[in-house]
C-alpha cells in the first residue's frame, strides 16, 4: 500500500481506511466501494478530524467505519502515549428533518442502520448471524441455505411469483449490502461485514430480552455468546524459498510446538486414541537403540504417487540424484516425501534396520488443496500427520489456481492456510513450481546429512498403533535433544490406513465422517458417550438433541451446539443420510 499524500489533514486515518480498501478489494467484497468514497472524502477533506466519530460528516463514512476508526484511533494514541482528547460539546444546533433546527442545540451523530422489525432485511440478518454463529466468519452461505434460516424470522415471503404485488423479502440483501452489513462472494454467496456482526449481536439480545427466540436459536446464539473471541489471524504464510532449514535440526524437535496434540489431548477408559501400554512412561534413551552419528546415510523416500510420468521421473532424477542426493521412490502411508536413514555397509551397526526420521513434507497443488478441503481429505490428513508424531512437518502448497480458490472461496483458502500454521503448527511453504519444491527438498537433504548427531530408535515392541504420536511426545519431553525415528517397517505398520483399529477408534471416526465434526469434539461425544448403542439412546430420549449440544470441547469454550448435534442426530437414527 502507498503512503497517503503529504497534504493530507488526516493522514493515519487515510492510511487506515486504505488498508481495508485494499483488503476488501481483495476479497471482491462489497464493501470496497463504500471504502473507496471514504478514501477519497479524507483525501480531499482540508480540515483536521480529532474525533473519529466526526469523520460521519464525510461521504463513504457510516457509523460503522466511523467505530472502526475511533478503535483503531485509541489504539495508536495508548501505543505512543498520548492521551485522549476531551471532546468539546458542539454549540451547532442539529436540524430536523424539516430543515429546522433541533431543540437542545447538540448536533447529533447519526444512528447506526437497524432493518425494521420482521422486514426482509432484518430476517437476512439473522440467517447470516446464525450461519456465522455456526461455521465462522469465513464462510459465504449460497441463497438456498440461508433462506430457510431467514424464514422464521419474516412476515414476507420470499419466493414470489412473477406479476404478484407483493416484492420479495430478499430485496432486503440489496439494503443490508448497501449499508455494509453484508457482503457477497462471486455473485450467489453471502456473509456479514464486521459491523453486521455488531448489529446482529445486539438485535438478538432485544429479541432474547422479549423471548421471541426459538428454543433452539437461542441456545445456539447463546453458545455463540459464551465462547470466547477468537484472535485475528495475523500470521502471513513464509515467502522463505531457501530451504526448509528453519524447522530442521538438531533442536528442531526440542523447540515447543504451538499445535495442541489432536489424537493424544485426552484419555479415556472406554474411548482414546493414546498409548495404552503400561509402560509408556518406563520408556528411557537406555530402552531405545542408537543409531551413532556418521554410522547411516540419509535417503529421501518419495511416494510413487508423486512420480505419474517418465517425465516427472526424469525430472526428479535431473534435480536431486544428479546433485548427489540418493532416494527411493516406494509408497508412503503418510506424507508425500520422507527421510529414511540406513547403516552403511562397512559399519558395525549395518544389521540394523532402516529407520524413518522424523521430518515429513505433505505437498499439495492448489486445486488439490481446495478439493482436499471441500471432501474432507484435508482434515482427515492432518489427523493422521499428528498421530504419527513427526516432530517437524512442513506443509508445500505449490503453485497457483486462481479458478481453484474462487470456486471454494479465497477467504476459506485462507483461513486453512492460517490453521495449518496455527492450529497444527506445521510449518507451511508456498513454492512457485514443481521444480522449486524439488530444490527445497535437495537443501533439506543435504542440511540433514550435515547436522543430524545419534538417532534412537523406538524398539518395534514398543510401538503399537495406540498414540505413536503420544510415545514420541512423551520421551521427546524426558530427553529433548534425542532424534526419535521408528523403523520402516512400524512407520508402515502403524501409519497404514488398514491398520487394525480398535473398537472405539472405529466409533471416533465414524463420528468424524459427519461434517463439522473434528477429532476433538469427536472425543468430546465419545466420552460422554462410550458405545454407539449409548449415543443413539441419548438422541432417542426427550431433550437428547439439547444435551448433546451443550457438551464442551476439551480444553475450550466450546460446544458441540445445537446444528452440530441435529446433523449427528440424522447421521446416527435417520434411515439415509
């Protein structure tokens, strides 16, 4: 973004308001036109504004982005130490709208835009609140799932036949995105602005304070109401195409991970995913064999699904083996590309077996991530990336759609982006071209073979399906420095998809089938409800929709709520789903 002009009375608050030009710009929102009037009313306004609530006088500023402003504005005056002006009381008598002045000579700012009560626009407000309250900020809802939200909440109907006297109540959508409450995605999807959301939250507590709420929008607005915010995403994916070294080491594995372990959060008698072996805690650098430093060569494995021509062969071939770096291409049950250290020959620990390090990269096009994320494949990936316990995971979204992410939505993109960041603590590269992430991957190469010292290797009798990842954290946590690795054989064993499930890991992934549901709230289900037989009885008893809803998800705020619980509901006593 450019720097606003020297001459400008206001600058920071130009400089601000072009900052969510560009953003919403950037999103193709509707709220850049609003925004650009307002860029060029500061740009051209000679006057200094000290107050942000003053700025209303201007054209493209509401009292939504007014409120923004005046937040921003305190903001900056607490991180620079200036106090904050008090504002005089205005001696401009305000007009009516007769033209007449106004008794009490206070100019009064004008009020915020509420949609008259049961009007089309207050019902579309309340169906992109609950699809907000439902599935997040970044969701865009297509017309056809959110009329049926709105319907309750309207006394006009919204499917009129053509020549009827009677207007539609979805000509309240052209009113709420005039206003810039709203906003659409590629013409046909929709989501509420910022300040629609602050409308929205107080419109519903008038209609909870007169009881006009559903039984069950209320709860789930109440649910919405008792989580607690969740933070922006401020974190920007790495440019950084050097090399994957600032997540390889020999520290790598004793830095903290910001990711809360999915598979190893929470134990239970009757349903967990974590180590069950009694001597998970007896394990010691004693127990584990030794692999000494210089003792291995280090051997990229590369998924054969990755290679589908002569051509990608040949250019793997021109770009790694040509530079020195041995690999195998050999299926991979988790990850795309790995690292596998083996004895040398002429070394007195050669019978030992291959070993997997622990270091794993999951590559994905664009267009395949975007697929991956509207059939579930990417949830249900990174599920498996965690249960496996690899230390350091760096995720490569290579290249560029942009067919791809407008179909699914750019602001969905990258909110998963930013979650595999965050919430999975993977370390995500963006490289341009096949090539690149195959020079990435010869650096990476070469920055092991250079620093890696001793290897321990978990015995296999001491590996079993039950929260691999759980045993790698719980020695990691005992002896920090030591470089974990399993053999070939137990990463295959245990990392498989056909490897024999117990019991109740069937159950949690059979919960995990419905969407919405992730591992956490699966395990949050489960140990409220152990056996399938339990949770079906709970649906079928009165209230066992509401009581499902209100259970918490470990460790958060959360709750299952009330939509989640229905769609669980249907899944588990509908006869087809």
């Amino acid at each position: 973004m450019s720097e606003p002009a020297a001459e400008c009375a206001n600058p920071l608050f130009l400089q601000w308001v072009t900052e969510w030009y560009e953003e919403a710009r950037k999103r193709n929102a509707k709220t850049q036109y609003t925004l650009k009037k307002a860029c060029t009313s500061l740009e051209r306004y000679p006057l200094r504004i000290e107050h942000a609530q003053d700025a209303v006088q201007l054209q493209g500023i509401g009292q939504g982005i007014a409120e923004r402003l005046g937040k921003k504005l305190a903001s900056w005056r607490k991180a620079q130490g200036i106090a904050e002006p008090v504002r005089a009381a205005s001696a401009e008598p305000r007009a009516t709208s007769s033209g007449e002045p106004a008794a009490g000579g206070r100019a009064r700012a004008p009020r915020a835009y509420v949609p008259r009560y049961r009007s089309g626009a207050f019902a579309l407000l309340l169906g992109l609140f609950k699809t907000y309250c439902l599935y997040g900020a970044d969701y865009f809802i297509p017309k056809s799932e959110l009329v049926p939200l709105c319907e309750p909440y309207t006394d006009t109907p919204f499917h009129v036949s053509s020549g009827a006297a009677q207007q539609s109540a979805w000509l309240g959508m052209k009113t709420l995105e005039t206003k810039a409450l709203a906003e659409r995605q590629g013409g046909v999807k929709f989501s509420l602005t910022d300040e629609g959301v602050e409308i929205a939250q107080k419109v519903v507590e008038v209609l909870r304070a007169r009881n006009e709420l559903s039984d069950e929008d209320g709860r789930m607005f109440a649910a919405f109401a008792e989580r607690t915010a969740a933070s922006e995403d401020a974190r920007s994916p790495s440019s950084d195409y050097d090399g994957f070294a600032d997540g390889v080491g020999p520290a790598a594995s004793a830095r903290p991970r910001t990711a809360r372990p999915v598979a190893a959060s929470r134990s239970s008698s009757a349903v967990s995913f974590s180590w069950q072996s009694s001597a998970a805690g007896q394990v010691e650098l004693a127990d584990l064999t030794r692999y000494p430093a210089g003792s291995y060569d280090v051997i990229l494995a590369v998924d054969s699904r990755e290679v589908h021509s002569a051509g990608d062969r040949a250019l793997i071939e021109q770009e790694l083996e040509k530079q020195g770096v041995r690999l195998e291409i050999r299926p991979l049950v988790v990850g795309d590309y790995l690292w596998i250290a083996r004895p040398r020959a002429a070394a007195e620990h050669r019978r030992l077996p291959d070993v997997v390090l622990d270091v794993v990269v999951e590559r994905k096009r664009m267009d395949d991530l975007c697929a991956s994320i509207r059939d579930g494949r990417y949830r249900e990936q990174h599920a498996r990336i965690h249960a496996a316990g690899f230390a350091t995971v760096f995720y490569v979204v290579e290249g560029s759609d942009p067919d791809a992410v407008a179909r699914l939505g750019e602001a969905a993109v990258s909110s998963a982006l930013s979650r595999v960041q965050i919430a999975n603590g993977f370390h995500l590269k963006q490289p341009p071209t096949f090539e690149a992430t195959l020079r990435l991957l010869r650096q990476t190469t070469e920055l092991l073979q250079s620093t890696l010292g001793d290897l321990y290797a978990i015995p296999d009798r001491h590996v079993g399906h039950h929260g691999l990842g759980g045993l790698k954290r719980s020695v990691r946590a005992r002896h920090p420095q030591a470089h974990l690795v399993i053999s070939v054989d137990a990463y295959d064993v245990v990392c498989g998809k056909s490897t024999t499930l117990s019991v109740g890991e069937v159950y949690l992934r059979m919960l995990m089938a419905v969407r919405g549901v992730s591992a956490d709230k699966a395990l949050a289900v489960g140990s409220r409800f152990p056996t399938p037989l339990a949770l079906v009885r709970a649906f079928e008893a009165d209230g066992g929709v509401g009581r499902i809803g209100d259970i918490a998800v470990d460790g958060t705020s959360r709750k299952i709520g009330p939509a989640l619980a229905r769609r669980l509901e249907q899944f588990w006593t509908a006869d087809s789903f």
